[in-house]
C-alpha cells in the first residue's frame, strides 16, 4: 500500500502498483526511491505526518513528516520553516540518547522538506491516562525519574524542549519513555542562557516567561514536567483551570487531587509549578536529588563498655591548622580532613535559598562569600535582591553600589539599582540608571521598558513611547511593552493606537487580563461600550477575582442604560474588595438612576468614609454633594 502525500487530500492508501491516488489523482511517490509513505498519522499546523516503510530496511516502520504549513505572510512562512528546520537540526544533536528519536534523513523533493525519523512503537501518557485512569504516586515518580534523565542530556546540549505535555511523551514497549516532537525547542547560545524567542507552547503547560516574553530556560521545561504530573494525577488538563484562574492554579493544585500525594512529592511539584523561573528547579539534576533524597546515616555502633579503654590511651584530638582553608582533625587514628566552604559554594547556597524565599538565609550565605571574595560582583548583587525582597531598598543600593564599583560595566547591577532608586520614587535616578544598562549592552530589552515606565510616571509619555518601540524591536514578542506603550498612548488621547497595542499583546499573550482590561476602557472612551464589554468579560473569564474588570464592565453597562446589571457587577468588585470606594459611589449612581435613593445615599456615605480614609478630599467632597442632593 502506498499513501498519498498531498497535504490537501484525505491521503487514502492505495494498493500496490496503483501510480495515482484513487481520492485526488495526485502521483505517489516514494520518497528517495526509498521511504514508502502507507499511512496518514494526523497533522497540525506545520504539516502532517505519515507512518511509513523504509525500503532499505526491510520495511522497517518509520515516521515522515511533511512541511505544509497552513500559514499567511512571508514572515510566518519564514518563521515555521525555520521551525521545521530546527526539528531536524535536534534530531541530529540528540538522537544518540536511547529515549529521543533519531533522525534519518532531511531532505527537499518536488519543492517540498521531509524529516524522516525512528519510528517509536508504543502509545503517550494522554491516550495512557485516557485508557487506565489516573497515576498513582510510584508510578508518577517513576515517569519522573525516567523523563528527567532524559531531560538532562536535553538541557546539557543547551536545547529548551518548550513543548512537554502528555501528548509529548510516548511509553515504549519496553516501558521507557521516549521524549518527542522538538518542533517547538529552541537552542541556547553558550554565553546567554536567557535569549527571548518566539512565544510557542501548549496553553496550561507553558510557563508564565515562555507565554509573557518569548523566554526559555531549561526551568521552563521543568514548569512544563509540574503541569504534566498534575494532568496525569488528577486527569484534570492544566489549561481547563488556566482558562478560568490563570497561573492562579498552582498554588493550590492539590485541590484538584482525587488522592494526596506524600510531603516529599509535594514538595516537589509545589517548586516545579512556582510561577516565576527562578524560584523553580534550575536543573533536572535538581529535581532528581529532592526525588531521591540521600538515606540516613548507619546507627552509631554501640557504646563500649566501661573502663574498656585504658585512662592512659585516651588522647584529646587536636585540630590542626595546615594550609588556607583546611584543617586536619588529629586522633587516635589517621588525621580527618575538613574542607572550608568556597566563596562560590556560599553564593551557589545563597541562591538556593533565595529562589525558596528564604531571604534572611540569603543574605547570610552571600555575607560568607562577600567575607571569603570582597570583589566577588554576583554575590552583591544576590545580596541587594534579597534585601530589596525584605523591603531594605537602601541597603540594597549598597549592595549595587559595590558591584559597579567592582565592575563598572555591570549592566545587571545599574538594571537592579534603577528599579530601586524607581521603587524609592526617585524615577529620574532610575532613568540614569537604566541609561547606563543600556549603554552597556544596546540591546537590554527590559532596560528599554523599565525606563519607558519611569519617563511615563513622570509625565514623558512620548519618550516612554519611544523606550517601549525600541524594546519591542529587540523582541517582537515582548508582550509587556505593547500593553505599557498602549497606556502610554492611550494617556496621550490616542485610544485607536493603544487598542493596536493591546491587541498584539493579547495575540502574544490570549490570557492577558490586563490587555483585555485596558482595551476595554480604550474602546469604551472611543463610545464602543458593546465592545468594552465583551473584554472585559474576557478579562473576568481569565481572572474571576478581577475587581477592576468587573468594575468597568459596571461603568459600560451603565453607560448603555442597563443600571440593574451594572448594579450587580459593583456587587462583584466590592465582594472582593470591600474598600473600593469608586464601586460604591457608581452603584450610588446607578440605584439613584432606578429611584432607590435610600440605597443610593447608603453608597455614597460609605464611598464618602473611604475616600476621607484614603485621603482623596476632592471625591470625598463630590460624595458628600450627592447625598446632599438626594435629600433634599
């Protein structure tokens, strides 16, 4: 049988001998005169995927995948045939491993690329799961250890996966799992672990950097590695509670649990799902040590006897200085060597700590290395973070102080300093600051975004702009400079560019609430309250305890006449925050619209006490009025 290989067929295979297909009247062809395509697998985006028959081999089972991307643009073509490129290029780098396939051939034919790679005979943990339920406990923690040793030889080659889910992962025959589908990984340079690439990834198994800002980082596959544990211990997908909560689900993903799991699994997942990267596992051989945590040490043997030991052979042990940072121990018996901690090992403890949030721990362990290498720069600049965490701003300008003057051209300690000094309210000193970084290195594209909310709190939203346009020209995906340029411009009166912005941030990023938020305000300033309405609705759906949102979604349902549902979004933002003062004062609004005056004036004297509260006279004044007004 031989199938047909026209992306827009239904590819049915046809008996042997047949030259054209039955369905479409496309030529079969075998490819290289050698891999018979005998059966369509399925296909995505990128192409479709065929089982097929390598001839040279006595027919031994292969995969090909053909590149037909259903995109539009030159740019998209670019972009997925770069992507396709990079999947052969991965293949060739790691299929050595035993658990990665290996790739066979790569090749152009009749204007079209084919990969051609090991065929792996076994099912995914998707269908897996589907079929025998959820995992218990050992058999979760023997995926890991067997996933993570994979992952190791990955991260070591310095590739990023950024595509590990269920589906991903197939379990052979043998009961090995083998790691598939690198179409989506991306190469690490060997100086900078942290280049911004293009935002891909599974919703709910994508971390927050690799969704927000195109990054990745081997903790990011580590992020993917929790999110897959949690679908196959709960039978839960990640992104059925992404889509309602965010990243709001990992703190309390043992919820969704039909059985608990031990402390040390727990334990475990709770660091592989944190939000932020660097409060996650670094490494795979991270995870594997916390998996497999050393065994306790043998009893001490028991005590001798009394008087068993002649008084005259007891000899006190003396310890012995005998070279910087080593110390022997003198006895009885052959002398014990103790090693004294290097500078390094201090900073690598304090950074341990530091991504646990045992910030005081931190800033001892950064203390030691500083004492050990007063010109050790990194050591500063973990002490300065931990401090800022604990709300020393000060002392950790200090600390930032120290690292330029150990190296001036550190950009990561002026980029520290200037969110500091901005977090200090001294927003022109952060300007320098960032100025600085971005001298150093030109394309520091937080840098340029930083500044751009400093020049904007100062009023300069037409430099913020410009800081913004600059950081997205470095990254195309950075998400956060779209939607700051788009309130940068919407302070300056022009919504219908700012609702550009905030659509490409959303097209980066679909579960932005915030750029769903704030295009709703801009297309309610512009009179689109129907449209408002429907971000804002986006916006609740991403974060249900998004007070803003449903307080906006109040003010355009007000504005389009329906005061009885506005009335119950206000309900909704000051259930979750019962000081909102501006959501009592519009529901004070919209009940007097509906005649209840008494239930009005209730909301403006509570809207009066907040704002007198929170210091905002000019409205504490305007609240007093309307209850003047309704009393009269």
């Amino acid at each position: 049988m031989t199938c047909c290989l026209n992306p827009a067929c239904q590819n049915p295979p046809n008996p042997d001998g047949t030259m054209f297909c039955s369905n479409c009247g496309t030529g079969l062809v075998v490819l290289r005169n050698r891999y018979r395509p005998i059966k369509s697998l399925g296909g995505g985006g990128f192409g479709k995927t065929y089982l097929a028959e390598d001839t040279d081999k006595l027919n031994e089972h292969c995969v090909i995948k053909q590149f037909a991307p259903q995109v539009q643009g030159t740019g998209a073509l670019n972009k997925a045939t770069e992507l396709f490129d990079q999947e052969a290029r991965r293949l060739q780098q790691l299929g050595e491993h035993p658990q990665i396939p290996t790739l066979l051939a790569y090749f152009e034919q009749d204007n079209r690329l084919y990969l051609v790679q090991q065929f792996i005979n076994g099912q995914n943990l998707l269908a897996e799961l589907q079929q025998q339920g959820t995992f218990n406990e050992q058999k979760l923690r023997e995926l890991l250890l067997d996933l993570l040793d994979i992952l190791k030889t990955v991260h070591q080659h310095k590739v990023i996966h950024r595509d590990i889910k269920p589906e991903n992962i197939i379990r052979r025959g043998d009961g090995k799992l083998v790691l598939i589908d690198f179409g989506a990984s991306k190469q690490l340079t060997a100086t900078v672990m942290t280049q911004p690439g293009t935002t891909i990834g599974s919703f709910g198994y994508a971390p927050l950097e690799q969704m927000q800002g195109g990054e990745a980082y081997p903790a990011s596959d580590l992020y993917s590695v929790g999110a897959t544990c949690f679908h196959l211990l709960s039978g839960i997908p990640p992104w059925e509670l992404w889509k309602r909560q965010g990243y709001g689900w990992v703190a309390n993903w043992r919820q969704h649990l039909q059985q608990s799991v031990s402390q040390n699994l727990g334990r475990v997942l709770d660091k592989l799902l944190q939000e932020q990267y660097q409060q996650r596992y670094q490494s795979a051989e991270e995870v594997l040590q916390d998996l497999n945590p050393p065994l306790p040490p043998p009893p001490p043997p028991p005590p001798r006897q009394k008087n068993s030991i002649p008084i005259y052979l007891v000899v006190i042990p003396l310890i012995v200085l005998m070279g910087a940072g080593t110390f022997y121990l003198l006895g009885l018996t052959n002398p014990v060597r103790i090693e004294q901690k290097s500078a390094n090992t201090y900073y690598k403890e304090g950074l341990e700590k530091y991504n646990n949030k045992d910030f005081r721990g931190a800033i001892e362990d950064y203390n030691s290395a500083i004492k050990i290498n007063p010109n050790y720069a990194n050591a500063y600049i973990g002490r300065g973070l931990a401090r800022s965490d604990l709300g020393d701003k000060q002392a950790a300008i200090e600390d930032y102080n120290s690292a330029i003057k150990i190296n001036p051209n550190y950009a990561l300690a002026y980029y520290n300093r200037g969110i500091v000094r901005s977090d200090l309210g001294d927003k022109q000193a952060a300007i320098e600051d960032y100025t600085q970084a971005i001298k150093i290195n030109p394309n520091y594209a937080l840098a340029y975004n930083n500044r751009g909310l400093a020049r904007s709190d100062l009023g300069d939203n037409q430099a913020a702009i410009e800081d913004y346009t600059q950081a997205i020209k470095i990254n195309s995906n950075y998400a956060l400079a779209y939607y700051n340029r788009g309130i940068a411009r919407s302070d300056l009166g022009d919504n219908q560019a700012a609702i550009e912005d905030y659509t490409q941030a959303i097209k980066i990023n679909p579960y932005y609430a915030n750029a769903y938020n704030n295009r709703g305000i801009a297309r309610s300033d512009l009179g689109d309250n129907q449209a408002a309405i429907v971000d804002y609705n986006s916006a609740i759906k991403i974060n249900p305890n998004y007070e803003l949102a449903y307080y906006n979604r109040g003010l355009a349902r007000s504005n389009l006449g329906d005061n009885q549902a506005a009335i119950v979004d206000y309900n909704s933002a000051i259930k979750i925050n019962p000081n909102y003062a501006n959501a009592y004062y519009n529901r004070g609004n919209a009940r007097s619209a509906l005649g209840d005056k008494q239930a009005a004036i209730v909301d403006f004297r509570k809207s009066a006490d907040l704002y007198k509260q929170q210091g905002k006279e000019s409205a504490y004044q305007d609240a007093l009025n309307r209850i003047k007004q309704l009393e009269k």
